[in-house]
C-alpha cells in the first residue's frame, strides 16, 4: 500500500513540474513571438482603418473605478484623435442586464472625444479569444490595432496572427503591481490556455450575421 501512494505521489510530482514548465515556456513563448508588435509608443503603431478595444468592467467589485479600463479608453481616444485609427470596436462581455461592457466604453470614448457612428459595438467578445477571431470573421477585419495592457496585449495580438490576421497592439498605461497582481497571476494561466484553445481549435462562442465597417 506505502508503495502504491509513494508512486502516486511521484507521478503527481511529475506531472506539477511538467504543468510548471508548461505554463512557463508558454508565457516566455507568446511574449517573445509578440514582442515586435506591441508598443508603449504611438509613432511605433501603423496606421489601421479599425481598432479593437478589449473590454474590462468600468468598476471594481468593491465599487471604485477600474484604472484598467480608463487607461484602455484613453489609449484607444488618444489613436483616433492622431489619426491611426478610423473606427473602433469596443468588444466585451454583456452577459447580464446590469453589466456591460460594450456600452461603458462607448459611452467613455464618447465622453473623450471619439464621434459615436465611430464605434461598433460586440456585445460578445466574452473571452480575449472571441473577441479576436470574430473582428476578423465577423467585422472582416484583417489589419488590426488591439488595445489593452502590455501583458494582455500580448497574448491578444498572439492569437490575432495565429488566426491569420495583421495585429499590432497599443499598450495602454498599466496598474501598479500591487492593484493588478491578481489580473497578473491570472494571465500567467492565461497564456498557456492559449496553446490549448489553439490545439484543440476552440471556436468562439457566438458566430452571426457579418457586420460590415465602412
């Protein structure tokens, strides 16, 4: 019996350091294969006739606002206003009647500057995943600036030319480490379901009819 639980527990060991190594060679892989791509810098990004800002809730569970999201509103305000952007989808999860992503950062860019009939709304970018795959399946956009933090930003603009398109993300400004550990520890997990996703060819979780950006 000591044997049998001494090999079980061998093998659970095994398969701890296996997953550790995993989940380490695909954060050190996504960010190294994006890293061209991604800037702080706006005179680094290409010009793109449609922006793609990931969603995040307006406001934190104990009720004060979000830096994350401001910091992607003023990003995304800031690149249409110098001209690199002609339109912005504002991709999120609006999956109950008192959450919204899509519609607070449409009425944010609003807010900053940015004309509404120059928004598009997804009412179904519920994961990073699907937000991606359907600007280009959806809205037929092959050529794509993503906006977000640098550490989503990554993973975002990974898949975006895993699935074929031209992507080049904005860093919007980050959180300070204390504030974001928890959204950094998640994203470390993150990356490596990326390989997942791709391997097993997820799909995202709504298709639809095709919306056609001017």
């Amino acid at each position: 019996m000591k044997k049998i639980i001494k090999n079980i527990f061998k093998i659970f060991l095994l398969l701890l350091v296996a997953g550790i190594i995993f989940i380490a060679w695909a954060n050190y892989s996504i960010k190294k294969e994006s890293e061209p791509f991604v800037s702080y810098h706006i005179t680094d990004i290409p010009e793109a006739k449609t922006a793609l800002l990931l969603g995040t809730g307006k406001t934190l569970s104990n009720g004060t606002p979000n830096a994350y999201f401001y910091n992607r509103i003023k990003a995304a305000a800031d690149l249409y206003k110098n001209g690199k952007i002609q339109y912005i989808i504002v991709s999120g999860d609006n999956s109950t009647k008192d959450y919204n992503e899509p519609e607070d950062m449409q009425l944010a860019l609003i807010q900053e500057g940015v004309p509404q009939d120059k928004i598009i709304m997804d009412h179904a970018g519920f994961r990073t995943l699907d937000s991606v795959v359907r600007a280009k399946d959806i809205f037929g956009q092959t050529k794509l600036i993503i906006i977000s933090q640098k550490f989503h930003n990554e993973r975002a603009v990974f898949l975006a030319r895993k699935n074929g398109m031209e992507a080049f993300g904005y860093n919007a400004a980050d959180v300070n480490k204390y504030a974001g550990l928890k959204t950094n520890l998640r994203e470390y997990f993150a990356k490596a379901k990326v390989y997942w996703d791709l391997l097993l060819g997820v799909e995202p979780k709504f298709g639809g009819e095709k919306i056609v950006i001017p």
